[in-house]
C-alpha cells in the first residue's frame, strides 16, 4: 500500500506539473460561465452533456499521453520490477484522473448549474465513468508507440462509445443503447441534476461496476502483454511494411539526405502510415456535412426554447478556424515529436537552420489548412456568403493552423504538455464564437485579442450585409501576424 499511495502522490504531482490541473482550472471557469449564461430551460440538459463528454472522459485522453511518455522515457520497465507492479501502476493512474474528473465535474455541476439533492450520485456516477474510460483508455493505449496512432484509435472508440448521446438529444431512440457505456454514464450524471427512475438508477451503477471490473482485467492484460513482455502489437490500422532504414526513430536516415527533402520524406511517412493524418484530411469535410445536415433539425427541436436561426452565421462561420484548429494540432505535435527524438538539434545545426525548419511547418501548416477548410466552408451552407468573402475569411482563418503549431512548440515540451494544451484549443478557437454570438458590440471587441475572433466576425459581418467585413479581416491578418511573430521569437523554440 506504501507503494500505492507514493505512485498516487507522485501522479498527482506530474499531472500538476504537466499543466491539466491548470488546464481544468480554466476550462471548468470556462463551463461555469458558459452555463450560467444559458437559460434554466436547457440548463441542465448542456450541463448532462457537458460532464458527460469533457470532465469525465478527460483520463481517456490525458492516460494516453501519460502512459506513451513512461514507456519511451523507460520508466514502465523499472515499475514493472518494482514493489508496485501493474496492479498498482494501473490503481494509481486511475484513481489520481479520476480525481480531477470528480474535482472539475463537481465544480461545474455546483457553480455552472447549482447544487441539488443528487450530489452524491452525481460524484458516484462520475467516478465510475472516469474509471473505465480512464482503463479503456488504456487497453487502447497500450499497443501504440505514438500519439496520433492512439488517436486513430480514439476515434473508433468514441464513435462506438458515445452512440447513446443520439438518444439523449432525441435523435435516435433504441434500447441497443443500453448495452454501450454512455448511456448509464449520462442516466448516473443525469440522476445528479434532476430525479431518474429508480431502476435506472440501479442499471447504470451494475453496469459500470461490471464494466470497471473487466475493463480492468483487460487493462491488466495488455499491460502485461505490450509492456511488460513488450509483445507483437499485431496488425495496426496504418501500418506497413517500410525499409529497415526508414524505420529508425532516431531521424539518421532523414538527416542523411538534403535538410528539406529529409523533413520532406519524414511528413510524406507519417501521414502515409499515420491514419490519424488522413482523418484530419477530411475531418473538416465530415463536420461540414453534419453540421449541414444535423443544424436544422437541432433548430426544429429547440424552436419552442430558442430561435437557433439567428445563430447559423456564426455556426457556419465557426469552421473558418474550427478546420485550421485540427491541423495545428498535428503540425504542432510533429514539432513535439521531433524535439523528443533529437532532431530539432540537428535541424539547427543544419543547412536548413532553425528558421527554415518553422517556415516550413508553418507553411505546411497553412497550406493544409486551408486546403482542408475551403470545401468545408462551401458545404455547410447555412447561410448566403458571397465567393469572394468565403475565400478571405478561409485564407485568414487558416493562419490559424500555424499559430497553433507554434503554440505547441513554445508552450510546451513534451507531449503530454501538448495533450494538456490541445484541451484549450478549442475553447480559444471556438471561444470567440460565442461570444460574437451573445456580447453586444462593442464589449465584444476584447475577444480581439484572440486571432480566430476576426475571420469569424468578418463571415458575420458579410451575412448580415455588413460592408465592415473587409476591415475585419484586415485586422485579422494583422493580430495573426503579431502572434504568429511572438511565438516563433520566444526562446523556447524551437
């Protein structure tokens, strides 16, 4: 137990270290504002929702990191032999993320929504849902030697996962639901704010408790298979077969050739092994679909609550930087990947040099970016923007990719600080949108500061006839600059 509890401390401590402790601090200051500023009819339902898919799933993605940091670092190895062992190793993960998902969910529940009777079930409801997405998250883990192959993983996860949030917001109704996780994870969060039937109740806590129970035997498992005895990770969705040479994780091989053509080759491997790559390809295209086809029948159920037409301007604008917003992050992550395996070193002392390495992934940045976002700005459709508007606010918009690659290489210094980073993003991408949506000029002009406020303002602004559109856009240029400029001069990076 002495074992158990220095692990539990110590996780405890890495995991303030590492920034979720400050992460979660902001976004749960974040969720407390965002529901006090909706009104007590949907109040409770976006409070459901929001526990449900953010504080208690937040162990399913930072365990990731975690455990993909130990194993390069070598420290898996050496508590393998220690008197922790994996049972404690797996305890201590757990039990320290599942804290901070109680802590955050507590204080959202308490501050965004206000305490009612159900607290405890709410507590109880949420730590059984951390822990076995904290274990699945795990056992998805466990087989990966990088982070944008578990996130291929994740996706498949979550798709599967969280079908029964369809039923909740009324789009689907089926009793298959209450075999997938989701389902007594919402009914539990939900007995939190408002009464459940009794029996539901009890469903969902049998559930997770089974579900805790071979979800950790399962976790036990492939630790002890891929970690423990370091064992065949099998078939992998985008692996192949590459030559031996291209295989070294030490980037030699890359460094032989020209700087560029190496940095070339070395992104032409990854986003043709990677398939977490060829999501974010077309992962801006998918949203736009949904969000076209999903978007009027989300208006139609919330007409008697709220007149969500008025808001489709600033829905369709959204994706101007919600798409640069995905390829930030996998740029921003290559740059983290090539500091831990040495070769930012090397970049420097190169022909290429430190800056031609950041004009290239920023340009790279940019160019996907933008590529990516055009059609799906087209697609969505919601309201009339004239050609010529909807090619400006993308191109500006997509500076954002860049912005947010350099974010990572100048916050951070490892991967697991950019997982914790990677959860504020969205709150600064999408952040401006809400509040060009509810905060009247000119108060709102304080989310300025911001870069990604002024493509949206400027797609606003075209919509609602606004001939001020141009010189919002000019001012975005000019604050993604100003940004882009800082980030890239820090000391930090690279």
């Amino acid at each position: 137990m002495s074992a158990f509890w220095s692990m539990l401390l110590w996780d405890v401590r890495l995991q303030f270290r590492y920034g979720f402790y400050a992460v979660y601090a902001l976004l749960t200051v974040a969720f407390v504002g965002g529901l006090r500023a909706i009104g007590p009819a949907l109040r409770t339902d976006i409070a459901v929702l929001l526990i449900a898919t953010d504080t208690t799933l937040l162990g399913f993605y930072f365990i990731a990191a975690v455990v993909l940091f130990e194993k390069e670092t070598g420290v898996l190895a050496a508590l393998v032999t220690s008197p922790l062992g994996d049972r404690g190793y797996l305890a201590a993960k757990v039990a320290s993320l599942s804290l901070l998902a109680v802590v955050a969910s507590v204080v959202v529940a308490a501050f965004g929504h206000g305490l009612t009777a159900g607290l405890i079930v709410l507590v109880g409801g949420v730590g059984l849902s951390a822990s076995l997405f904290i274990l699945i998250g795990f056992v998805a883990v466990a087989r990966f030697d990088s982070i944008n192959e578990y996130f291929i993983s994740a996706v498949g996860w979550g798709v599967i996962l969280f079908l029964p949030l369809f039923g909740y917001v009324g789009f689907v109704e089926t009793w298959l639901f209450y075999l997938l996780p989701a389902q007594p994870v919402l009914l539990l969060i939900e007995a939190g704010f408002r009464p459940v039937v009794p029996w539901k109740v009890a469903y969902s806590v049998s559930y997770l408790v089974v579900a805790n129970a071979i979800a950790y035997l399962w976790a036990q498992k492939s630790f002890r298979r891929h970690i423990v005895r370091g064992g065949d990770t099998g078939d992998q969705l985008g692996r192949t077969d590459v030559p031996e040479a291209q295989q070294r994780t030490d980037g030699s091989w890359y460094r032989s050739q020209s700087p560029v053509v190496g940095l070339i080759l070395a992104d032409i491997r990854n986003w043709v092994r990677d398939p977490m790559l060829a999501i974010g390809a077309v992962g801006p295209f998918v949203l736009a679909v949904i969000i076209r086809s999903g978007t009027p029948t989300i208006s139609t159920m919330l007409a008697p609550v709220i007149v969500l037409r008025q808001y489709y301007p600033v829905i369709a604008g959204s994706m101007v930087v919600f798409g640069p917003s995905i390829y930030g992050f996998i740029v921003g992550m290559f740059i983290l990947e090539d500091r831990e395996q040495g070769m930012l070193a090397a970049y420097r002392t190169s022909p290429l040099s430190s800056r031609g390495y950041l004009l290239y992934r920023g340009a790279t940045a940019y160019a996907l970016s933008l590529a990516a976002t055009l059609p799906a700005v087209v697609v969505i459709n919601l309201v009339d923007i004239p050609p010529l508007v909807l090619l400006g606010t993308t191109a500006v918009g997509a500076l954002g990719g860049p912005i947010i690659a350099f974010a990572f290489g100048t916050l951070t210094s490892n991967t697991i600080e950019g997982i914790a980073l990677s959860k504020l993003v969205n709150l600064v991408i999408l952040g401006p949108a809400l509040v060009i949506a509810v905060v009247p000029a000119p108060l709102q002009y304080v989310a300025g500061l911001i870069p990604a406020y002024w493509p949206i303002k400027a797609f606003v602004a075209s919509a609602n006839g606004d001939p001020m559109w141009a010189l919002y856009l000019g001012g975005g240029v000019v604050v993604h600059l100003i940004a882009g400029i800082g980030l890239t001069r820090s000391n930090s990076f690279p």
